[in-house]
C-alpha cells in the first residue's frame, strides 16, 4: 500500500480529495476542491479566471483546465473500485 493510500485510509477518502486542493500546483493554478461526494460518485473542481491561467484572447488556458480535472478520474476509481474487501486482493488494486 502506498504512502497516498494510507493516508486516505486514515483521513477518510473524502477529506483526502478535499486536501488535494492545498496541492502546492494547484494553489498556483487557483484549482479549488469544491464538492466531494461521501461515496466518490462526484468530485466538483473549480478553477476561477486569472492572470495566471488567461491565454491571449482571455479565455481560460486549456493546460489549466486538464490539469485541473486531471488526477480525479483515476482517483475516484481506485478508490471506488478498491473500498471493498473483496477487491483489495485485485491485481488493480496492488501496487506494482
């Protein structure tokens, strides 16, 4: 089990989710954590315009938005998929 793994254990998943928005990158970028579902079906991220993720025509730049929704999807399923007993003996669920 990995560092991060165990510490979501221990915090409970949904405060391991919400603390992902004091990501050092992600403070940076201005991504906040807003919503987090108590059975991990919903993550809702926000990412509110800047001057640090504005491109030329004053949009926000599309790096900035991948980055911002980027590491939940895999997240939401290890942690779905790996909750229950039976799971944690999947080759998905073992570290390499």
């Amino acid at each position: 089990m990995s560092l991060l793994q165990r510490v979501a254990r221990r915090l409970g998943q949904d405060r391991f989710l919400k603390l992902l928005g004091l990501y050092p990158p992600y403070l940076g970028a201005g991504v906040s954590v807003t919503h987090v579902a108590a059975d991990l079906s919903v993550v809702e991220v926000e990412l509110k315009l800047s001057a640090w993720n504005r491109n030329f025509v004053g949009t926000q730049f599309g790096g900035s938005l991948y980055s911002m929704c980027d590491p939940f999807f895999m997240l939401m399923l290890m942690m779905q998929r790996c909750s229950t007993s039976t799971a944690n003996r999947s080759p998905a669920c073992r570290r390499p």
